[in-house]
C-alpha cells in the first residue's frame, strides 16, 4: 500500500471548464481535507507555480483544469518523481477518461490523494514538451491556431475546412517517415498520441487502455481512405517542415519550429488515482 502524503499541493484553474471548480468550491473542498489549493491566475504560469509547490514542501501535485494543464502540472511531477493527482475540471478531460476517472466528479478524484492507488504511466514528448494525450498537425493544427477555436469549436472547423482541404488549399509542409519506411511530403493530419488510440464503440470509455506501453500512436492521413489512411506505433518519431510548424498539444494551439521530435518517456509519471474508479 502507497503511504498518503503530508504535504499534497492541487493547483486550481478556476476558469477551466466554464468554471467547473468554482462551481464545487473546489478550494474550499481542499481546505476540509488538509491539501493545500494554489489558485491559477491569469498571467501565472503553471510550470513555475508546480516547480514553486515541489521547492515549497509538497510532496504529492494535482492539477484541477483542462488537458493542457494537466500536462504542465504532471511534468513538472514527474521531473521531481513526485505522485500527481488528475483532478477532471476542463471541458473534456480525456486524459482523466483514459485513466479510469469519473469525469463527472471532480470533487471525489480528491480521493487520490489520501486513498488513491498508485501506478506509473507514460509521458510522451515533442522537443523537450511533454504531453499526455496527443499532437495535431495539419488540419487540426491550423483549426485550432484560431483565435475564435476554444469559444467555438465546431463553427470554427466549419469555416476553416474549405481553405484548409479545399482544390485551392495549399499543402500542408509535413514531411516524414511513415509506416514500413515510405516518406511522405505533405499530410493533411498527423496525430502522435502518448501511446496507441484503439476504437471503442461504448461512449464515454476511454481510448487508449492502460498508458504504460511506451510507444507513440501515429495516425497519418496522406490522401483518401484506405490507402491515404495509415496507423502504427513507435518509441520516437520525427516530422520536418521548412516553416514554422502549427500544432495542437493537448488542444492547446502551439507553433514549433521543426524539426519537431517526438519521443515516448516510458514510466516517467507516477499517477495517483481513488481507489474506485469508473469501470473501464
């Protein structure tokens, strides 16, 4: 049995989620079990504020926001081998899916801290960025670099898609390695996820099992399906462009200057989660 901390730090984005956390007094929720609640601000950044808690004493991180959060809070955890604690108030919460939570309640995945089970799970990486569930290249990288994405998601996809795959849409510069060594220059999507996605018929399950294979999930659309249509797994992977490169890292919008290498980090988060889970 994992001995609970003394010290466990979670830190809040109250805006996340249309404001998922103040919504439970998730603060307050905090205080009543003795861990210690840092109120994201805007202007703050996570990195520093998780680094500050871990210089401060705390020996268990949890972050309570979206995907993209979670990834900041859960590097820093893992960079220090310190537990880290998922807490689901973003919009979607894949990452809490995947790891078995009940996305419906944020208040009892505060359970983990003092009666949690704890497991290694992969990281995975673009260029040194960890992330935990997945980059978007291509189309979805362009959608989301859009100012007007995160109020509105689908419309935005809706009046971007003709000038993004359209006849007069200019290639994307995605130039790679594919599946069994064939090189591809251009791509309209290329997905790297921190290990391989499986389809799952059943709603709300999760889609990638047990994040501990230490590989990356490629999935690449060079053309129509089937043909255009490709799927694999690898530790590493690597994508060249003569421009600055537009992405979505964990639905965040990114630009990265190429080349962009990706790269599993096997075991690197220790990952606290209640005890009773959803069923997967």
């Amino acid at each position: 049995m994992t001995s609970p901390p003394t010290s466990p730090v979670l830190i809040v984005n109250p805006r996340s989620g249309g404001g998922t956390a103040t919504r439970v007094d998730l603060p307050e929720q905090c205080h009543a079990r003795g861990i210690e609640p840092i109120v994201f601000r805007p202007g703050d950044d996570l990195t520093l504020l998780a680094t500050a808690a871990i210089r401060g004493g705390a020996d268990a991180l949890g972050m309570a926001g979206g995907d993209g959060s979670q990834a900041a809070v859960a590097a820093v955890a893992a960079d220090h081998d310190v537990p880290y604690v998922c807490v689901p108030a973003g919009t979607r919460n894949h990452f809490a899916a995947d790891l078995g939570l009940d996305r419906n309640d944020v208040v009892g995945a505060l359970d983990a801290f003092f009666d949690g089970s704890e497991r290694r799970i992969d990281l995975a990486r673009v260029n040194g960025r960890a992330f935990v569930n997945n980059v978007a290249m291509g189309v979805y990288g362009a959608v989301v670099e859009s100012p007007a994405y995160r109020d509105h998601k689908v419309r935005t996809v809706i009046d971007k898609l003709p000038d993004l795959i359209g006849p007069r849409a200019e290639p994307f510069d995605l130039r790679f390695t594919g599946h069994g060594g064939s090189v591809h220059e251009t791509a309209e999507l290329v997905l790297v996820s921190n290990n391989r996605y499986v389809i799952d018929p059943r709603p709300q399950r999760g889609t990638r099992g047990e994040l501990d294979g230490g590989v990356l999930g490629v999935v690449a659309v060079t053309g129509p399906p089937p043909h255009g249509l490709a799927e694999w797994s690898t530790p590493s992977f690597r994508v060249d462009s003569a421009t600055t490169v537009a992405v979505g890292i964990d639905g965040e919008s990114v630009a990265i200057e190429p080349p962009l290498l990706f790269e599993s980090d096997p075991r690197a988060l220790r990952i606290r989660t209640p005890r009773r889970r959803r069923p997967r």
